[in-house]
C-alpha cells in the first residue's frame, strides 16, 4: 500500500492566506463596482416653472449621498426669467438631513466664480439672499457637496424661490419681523450692548419705530452697498445709513467757519457737495427709491459762557432731554448725516464709548454728524469716535461720511433683514 504524501502546514497556511485575499479583492472590486454604479446612476433633468421663472434641475433637484464613495459631488441648474419683468429669487437647501458636523456646500457660477459656502445643518439651509434676473436672462449654477471623510449619508432638497410674488413694503416686512417694544431696557444716553429690538417712539410726523443696542436684523443692500436702518419715520419712510465708509475725509466746511447759518443752508457747506457727489455716483440709477426728507440741524446758540455759545441741542443733553423731533433748524435733502439725537437712541452715550451696538463698525474711523455743539470763531459739531465715544470737532477738521437716506414708503422690498439675507429693495 502506497503512503499518502504528507503536506507540509507551513504550505497549507500559505495557500490559505492567499485564497482569502483573493476573495477579500474579488469582493471589493465587486462592491467599489456596485456603489460607483449606485452614485454614478444618470438623473433625468427636472423642469419647475415658478410664475415666469423657470427652473431647470439638469442633475435632479435632489441631493441623495448613500454610502459616499467620491469626495465630492456635483449639481447643476439653471435659473431662466421667461418674462417681461425683472424678477426676485432666493436659493435654499431644503430638508436637509446631514449626520456628520463640518459637511461643506459650495455654490459656484458659470464662471466659476464662488458665490457662497456654507456648514450644512439640519433643516434649511439659505445659499443666496434674494437675487434679481433680467428678462430673457439666464443664470446657471453648481452646487458642490464636499463629504471629505466618506462617511455620512446626506439628502436634501435644492428649492428655487420666486420672491416676486405678494411683494411687502420694506415698513411692512420690518414690522412683522420684529416685536414692538413701547420703552428700552436701557435709558437714552446710556449705552446699550444688548438687543433691545425695535421700540415705539415720536417724531416731528407721528409714531415712528427706532432699533436700538446690539441689533442683528436692520441690514438693507442697494447697489452692492450695505446700510442699516435706523428707524421707521412718522410718515412711514425708512431712515437708512450706510455701514461702509467714503473713501476719503472730509471737512464739514472749509469756509466761513463761524457762520452759524450753514446749518440751515447747508448747499453752501463742503460736506453737502461731497454727501450730493456720492449720491450721484452711487444711487442716482435709484433715484426713485429715495424721498427728501428733513435733516435736523441747529444753528441756535443760546447759551453763552465764557465767550463760547452753545448750541440748542448741547444745552437739552445737558439737562437729559433728548428726542427724536426737531425743535432747531433743518435741512431738506435726499441725503444727509445722522443727529446725535438719532446716535443716542440707537445706543451711544455721551458719558462713555460703546462699541457692542449696531452703528458701531471697526473699519469706519470718525464720523460727523448733523448736530452743532458750540461756537467760538469756529462752530463745533459732534462725531461719532472710531472708539465709540461721542466727541467734538471744529467744522475745518476731517472726519468720515456716512451718509443717510429716506426710503419711500411705498417701496417694496424681500428679505430678513439679516447679514446673511439682508433685505433688498424690488425696484
């Protein structure tokens, strides 16, 4: 009888651990195969028509990662106004269930250019505020989800939303978006560093509505340029003022200093010409938004002490009394500065700096303001510091501009009034 030939265990091992890599591969090309199927499948392209706006999802307008398999992925649309008029939309993802922090959303354009990046969270998630279209105008774009660790699932929604319809006046929107509050939690002249939200109040035409302290949601885009509302005027126009500065500095008045009448006849002052020229430059393209309204001024000095005359208005904070009506003199304009009345509701002080309130901007050094302080060979007006404080300066000085502006009552307007989705005049 033959013997068996015996194998040799360190062979029998070997052979062993090579089959099961073979198999361990095998599997795995098998299933890389199946998920590149599964996330390369083809997407038929989804049509929506929302009034005259018609919106073109070429890769689906649903975002579906299961077992990510790529680093990013890719979805393209297109935004077409397939009417007569200009048309208002906005960008969301919708329904978005994400299970992993730190998942990024890019929006890109046609040309590439970045239009916005995002965090995704649950819910909703806002791309773009509203954005305007031209007749016969189309806008194309591409979302890229950037899942870097391919480990979570994501899905949501990608929504295109017709702001055109039902349009509200910018006076609505900020009234239904915000409580009425009847006082401040703080005292005028004194700072505010909280949100104390949008109060009732007088002015010279009736009931008017000031924010006040650290407010996050009076922040209104015209022209590629950002303001921040003061408040809502008696006769229910806007009160806006720029949060960017003029590039350069300028004298309130460069000539006849002392003349006191300037104030009320300010086309004859240096810093009217260069308020005028910025309009021109900046805003007269929507000339038609804008109202002339009066810009309280004072060219009363009344209060005489030692050689030095002081105005009206520093002789009412002295003795606490501040308001939002004029009782000096004014100026009727489509644009002007801030009174210190005005500063003082939204949050300075006259007693101390304050820089946790919403006309504070680091990157705006001094400004001037529309309120005289004194008068002795040369008049004074009041700034507001690049710190915060409220000081005095003579009016041959240079300091910054920030203009202001009376928005019509009856302008129409989209938005939150957020940084992120500041509110946008519908012209």
């Amino acid at each position: 009888m033959q013997k068996m030939k015996r194998i040799n265990p360190y062979k029998l091992i070997l052979i062993m651990i090579v089959l099961t890599f073979v198999i361990f591969m095998t599997s795995g090309i098998t299933l890389s195969y199946i998920n590149s199927k599964e996330n390369t499948k083809q997407i038929s392209a989804i049509v929506f028509n929302e009034g005259d706006l018609a919106i073109n999802y070429l890769d689906g307008n649903e975002i579906k990662i299961e077992y990510p398999f790529n680093k990013s992925y890719e979805y393209n649309f297109s935004v077409t106004n397939t009417g007569t008029n200009k048309i208002y939309y906005s960008m969301y993802l919708k329904n978005v269930v994400v299970f992993e922090k730190n998942i990024k959303v890019r929006l890109l354009n046609d040309k590439k250019d970045e239009l916005d990046q995002i965090t995704l969270v649950k819910g909703e998630n806002l791309l773009q505020s509203v954005k305007t279209i031209e007749p016969g105008v189309t806008d194309r774009y591409k979302i890229i989800v950037n899942n870097k660790k391919n480990k979570t699932d994501i899905s949501a929604l990608i929504s295109i939303n017709n702001e055109s319809n039902d349009n509200k006046t910018l006076q609505d929107l900020i009234l239904s978006d915000n409580s009425i509050n009847l006082n401040s939690l703080t005292n005028i002249n004194e700072k505010a560093s909280t949100n104390e939200g949008l109060i009732k109040g007088q002015d010279d035409y009736g009931t008017s509505y000031y924010f006040r302290g650290n407010v996050n949601n009076n922040y209104i885009r015209i022209n590629d340029m950002l303001f921040r509302i003061i408040r809502i005027n008696g006769d229910g126009t806007i009160r806006i003022i720029l949060d960017e500065k003029i590039n350069n500095k300028y004298s309130f008045n460069t000539e006849n200093i002392e003349d006191k009448n300037m104030l009320s006849n300010l086309e004859s002052s240096s810093i009217y010409k260069e308020l005028n020229t910025w309009y021109d430059e900046h805003l007269k393209d929507y000339d038609d938004l804008f109202i002339g309204s009066s810009f309280c001024s004072d060219n009363n000095f009344n209060t005489i002490n030692k050689d030095i005359k002081y105005s009206d208005s520093s002789s009412r904070y002295s003795n606490n009394n501040y308001t939002l009506r004029c009782f000096t003199s004014s100026f009727l304009s489509k644009v002007g500065l801030i009174s210190l009345d005005e500063l003082l509701f939204a949050g300075a002080s006259l007693k101390e700096a304050n820089t946790e309130f919403y006309l504070y901007n680091k990157d705006i050094p001094s400004t001037w303001t529309m309120t005289s302080y004194s008068l002795k060979n040369k008049m004074n007006m009041y700034i507001f510091n690049t710190d915060g404080s409220i000081k005095t300066e003579s009016i041959d000085k240079t300091n910054n501009i920030r203009p202001v502006l009376n928005v019509k009552t009856t302008s129409e307007a989209k938005g939150e009034g957020t940084l992120e989705n500041p509110y946008i005049l519908v012209k």
